[in-house]
C-alpha cells in the first residue's frame, strides 16, 4: 500500500519531530519544488531565447514587438502569482506542482508551430507567450510551499535555494539557445522546445510521485489582511526593485546585445549567436547570488544586507547611465558599438543580474522576519503564533512575488519606450536608477535604522488589530 500524499499536521519547529523524520520529508518537497520552479522558468523566459531566432527580415517582428512579447510574459507570470498560492493551498503542493508544470507543455508545443511558419501576424505570438508567462506562476508557489516545510531558522537558506536553483530555469534556457545557435544555427529553434518538452513531462511526473499535499489555511482573507501591513508595500516594493529587474533584465539583455551587434555590423547568425553566448551569464551569476543573500540575510540580518545590496544596484545602473551616454555622445543613438561600449554594457548588466539575485534572497528573508516579530503582539499560543506567522508569511510571499514580476513588465517596457522614442537605452537606464535610490532609502529607514521592526524587534502594544483577528 502506497504512503499518504497528505499532511495534515505540519509543526517545523517542533526539533524532536523535524531530527525524526520530518526533516527528510521537507528535503524531499523542497528538490520537487525546485525542479518544478526550475523548469517553470525556463518556459516564463522562454521567448528571450526564441527572439534570437527569429530575424525580422524571416518573422516580421520588430526589435520593440519583441520586447512586447517579453512584456506580455513578464505580466501574465506577475498576475497569475496569487492564485497560484491560492491553488497550492486549496489542492496541495504535489497536486499542484504536478498540474502546473504539465501544463506548460501547451506553450512550448505552441512556441514550435509558431517559429516553424514564419509570416504570422503579431497576436499568436502574443497569445503563446502570455501562455508561457503560466511558468512564472511556479515561482510563489513554490516559495508558499516549501516557506511552510521549513522552520524559522532554516527559511533563509531553504528559500535561497528554492528561488536561486530555480531561477537557474533562465540561464539553462539559454544555455540550450546558446547550443543549439552553436551547433545546428539560428534555423532550428525547435531544438529548444524539444528539450524542455522531456523536461516538463520529468518535472511532472517527479512532482506527482514525490511531493506532498501540506494542509496550508492560506486563504483570500489572509491576503486582504496582509494588505492592511505597512510593511507588505515596502516589502514588495523593494521586491519590484530586485526581482523585477531580475527577471525584466532575463529577458531584454540578450536582446539588447543582439540589437547592439546587429548596429556594429555583425550578421544576424553572428549576432545570434554572440549574444547568446554572454547573456546566460547574467542569470546564472544571478541566480546562484540569490543562494548567497539568503544565506547572508540568515547571519546578518535581511535589512542591513539588503541595503548593501541596493547601494551597490545604485552604482552598477550608473555605470549602465555612464556608458550609454557616452556612447550616445560619441556615436549617435543606436550608433555603432565599440569594445569598450561592449565592456562596458555587459559589466554593468552582470553587476546587475548578481546583485539583484541577492537581493532576492536578502528580502524574502525580510517577510518571516516581519511576522514572527508581529505575532508576538497576539494574545494566542505559542503554537498559534508560529502557524499565523507562517500563514502570513506565505500568503505575503504571493502578492510581493506578484509585484516583482510586474516590475520586470516595467523593465521590458522601459528599454522598448526608450528604444521607440530616442532610439537609445539611456533614459530607461536613468529610471532604473532612480528605483534603486528610492529601494536604498526605504531600506534603511524602515529595516535597518535603530528600532526597526525587523532588526531590532520593539514591542508595539497596539499594532494591527485586524491582522489579530486574522489569526483565528
């Protein structure tokens, strides 16, 4: 007789219980979630890789139609974010994962026919990449999921990983591009899609058969209550400001590298095929920097990290500012690109992409922060408390998860604005740095400057009436 796929009584922070057994049971749901994130990615960010196959001369398809389709997937993957928490905790974590991933088998047989009948007008492609945009839904999930396995001590670390080897999804894509533009050239996307076909149906297939259905009471009420938190705005604005430009900088910097090339003289082929060989990069340093912040958020506190993390945001956007201006100074808008341009652009990405994957991590260690310090105010059990902390913190996960992925709709707007009204990068790279001076000093006056609720914990007797009510 097969085990139970349901958990019915969960309690992390019982030691006894997690050394005996429960341990092992959250390690085994925390590998299907990061497979199933994983995978999920990969085919949210699925069009930043099919752009570089698709010449205009062949599709039709400008450079700014293809940052829409970015824009479209960016969107759909923030809106679909709070119901795929909801889904988790009404049908299961393995129910759900399962469901999820197949799913996405729609938009990548989808993405083949499209690229195998050049010629189509615009509104099919944007169909099948609001359906891929289904990918990014996995992200909170997840996150919800395996937050609830885990005890407080253990959330930083567990949730670095989940969010880091998933968001590897973004890096693997395009390192798949990069091989199949290496070996079988820029006619043969199909290769991309055929990969991630076998590799949905195992994410599938793993999650169905190893994962767990955790009873989770997240709720919509839980939601509209954590809405009334001061700090679920903030949170999720610092959020916006690190995920956002995560995942927007996923999926416009091989586009913007292809687009440069393409001005500098290089063939469509060879533009390909240079871009996707320095884009994976920025993902794959980001997403294993995410690992880091969460750890470094666990020894050091997710404030004070946090703000050394935007601090130095503030100065990889302005070497981004420095250099398009004096490319745009020297050579024109949209003039040709020199090597230290080049040097220049990819530096500043990169920067970006690792110190936005810490980011990551440092503020979703901020959320179980902030409601285990406000569950301290509740006049209920110290059982009561962990579980409305945990409640919480999930259903807090969902909506900033949510905001961050509509900030990567602004990146990829952005740069196409840019692109459409002046022909250059730099007005956008100027907005993006104004973002991070307001993320740094929000930081620091609410999370690290003496007595902040999560660094330094006070006790404030009246605070949040409604959330108390939430608890029951």
């Amino acid at each position: 007789m097969g085990r139970s796929r349901h958990i019915a009584h969960w309690d992390p922070e019982d030691v006894q219980a997690w050394e005996a057994g429960n341990k092992a049971i959250a390690r085994r749901n925390l590998v299907f979630s990061i497979a199933t994130m994983h995978v999920g990615f990969s085919i949210w960010t699925l069009w930043s890789v099919m752009v570089l196959f698709m010449p205009q001369s062949v599709y039709g398809i400008s450079a700014a139609d293809k940052l829409l389709l970015g824009a479209t997937a960016t969107l759909v993957g923030g809106c679909v974010r709070i119901p795929y928490v909801m889904a988790t905790a009404r049908f299961g974590g393995r129910n759900w994962a399962t469901f999820s991933s197949l799913v996405l088998l729609v938009p990548t047989v989808g993405a083949i026919v499209l690229l195998a009948n050049p010629g189509l007008p615009l509104w099919p492609y944007l169909v099948c990449a609001a359906l891929s945009g289904l990918g990014g839904g996995n992200y909170s999930a997840s996150l919800a999921n395996v937050e609830a396995f885990y005890p407080q001590r253990l959330k930083g670390v567990a949730l670095g990983l989940t969010g880091g080897i998933g968001n590897l999804g973004v890096a693997a894509i395009q390192a798949v591009g990069l091989l199949v533009l290496a070996t079988a050239g820029h006619e043969a996307p199909y290769w991309v899609c055929a990969v991630y076909l076998v590799l949905i149906a195992i994410a599938g297939l793993g999650a169905a058969l190893f994962m767990d259905n955790l009873t989770h009471v997240i709720e919509v009420g839980h939601v509209r209550s954590v809405l009334a938190v001061p700090d679920t705005w903030g949170v999720s604005f610092l959020y916006m400001c690190a995920s956002g430009s995560f995942i927007g900088f996923a999926f416009v910097f091989g586009q913007v590298l292809q687009f440069n090339l393409l001005a500098g003289g290089q063939s469509t082929a060879q533009a390909s095929l240079h871009a996707a060989e320095i884009a994976f990069v920025g993902p794959l340093l980001g997403s294993l920097a995410r690992i880091v912040g969460g750890k470094l958020g666990d020894r050091f506190g997710g404030g004070r990290v946090t703000l050394g993390v935007f601090v130095a945001m503030i100065l990889s956007a302005a070497l981004l500012v420095a250099v398009s201006t004096h490319a745009d100074l020297n050579h024109g808008a949209g003039g040709r690109m020199t090597a230290a341009t080049l040097i220049g652009y990819v530096s500043g990405f990169i920067a970006l992409f690792i110190f936005c994957g810490m980011g990551k991590g440092t503020v979703f260690k901020l959320i179980p922060s902030i409601f285990a310090e406000r569950s301290q105010h509740l006049d209920i059990s110290d059982m009561q408390r962990r579980q409305w902390a945990r409640i919480m913190s999930g259903a807090l996960i969902g909506f900033a998860g949510s905001v961050g992925a509509l900030g990567g709709v602004g990146i990829n707007l952005a740069l196409r604005q840019s692109y459409v009204h002046s022909g250059t990068k730099t007005p956008a790279f100027w907005a993006f740095l104004v973002c991070y001076l307001c993320a740094a000093a929000l930081t620091w006056a609410r999370y690290v400057r003496p007595r902040s609720p999560v660094d330094s914990a006070p006790h404030k007797p009246n605070e949040d009436p409604q959330l108390s009510g939430a608890a029951a």
